[in-house]
C-alpha cells in the first residue's frame, strides 16, 4: 500500500528538495506521488519546516 499524497514524510522530503536542489515542484509532484505542482504549493504551505501546521498570528 503507498502512502497518501500529503504524508508528512512526502511533504517533508518536498521541502527539502525544494530548499536543497533546483527540482521543480512538478518534477517533485510526480516523482513523490504527490500531485500536480499547485497541490505541492499547497502542501508547502500549509505546514511549517517541522511538519507542524501554521499557526495564525493573534489579531
């Protein structure tokens, strides 16, 4: 059984590779299993570098 598109191990392993290496998000997209490049935009975003979600700032 593969893991989910969004498993924090992909997203984390995306990060990196984004921050490390000149892969664009579309070749890690498709290499990971992950998805089309906006979805990997969307991952990256939705977490911080420790795998943690955002946490809005207080208003």
């Amino acid at each position: 059984m593969r893991e989910p598109k969004a498993h924090l191990g992909k997203v984390d392993l995306a990060r990196r590779l984004r921050k490390e290496t000149r892969m664009t998000r579309a070749w890690i997209g498709k290499r990971l299993g992950i998805g089309s490049a906006s979805y990997v935009s969307h991952l990256l975003g939705k977490t911080r570098g420790d795998g943690l979600p955002h946490k809005s700032l207080p208003v």
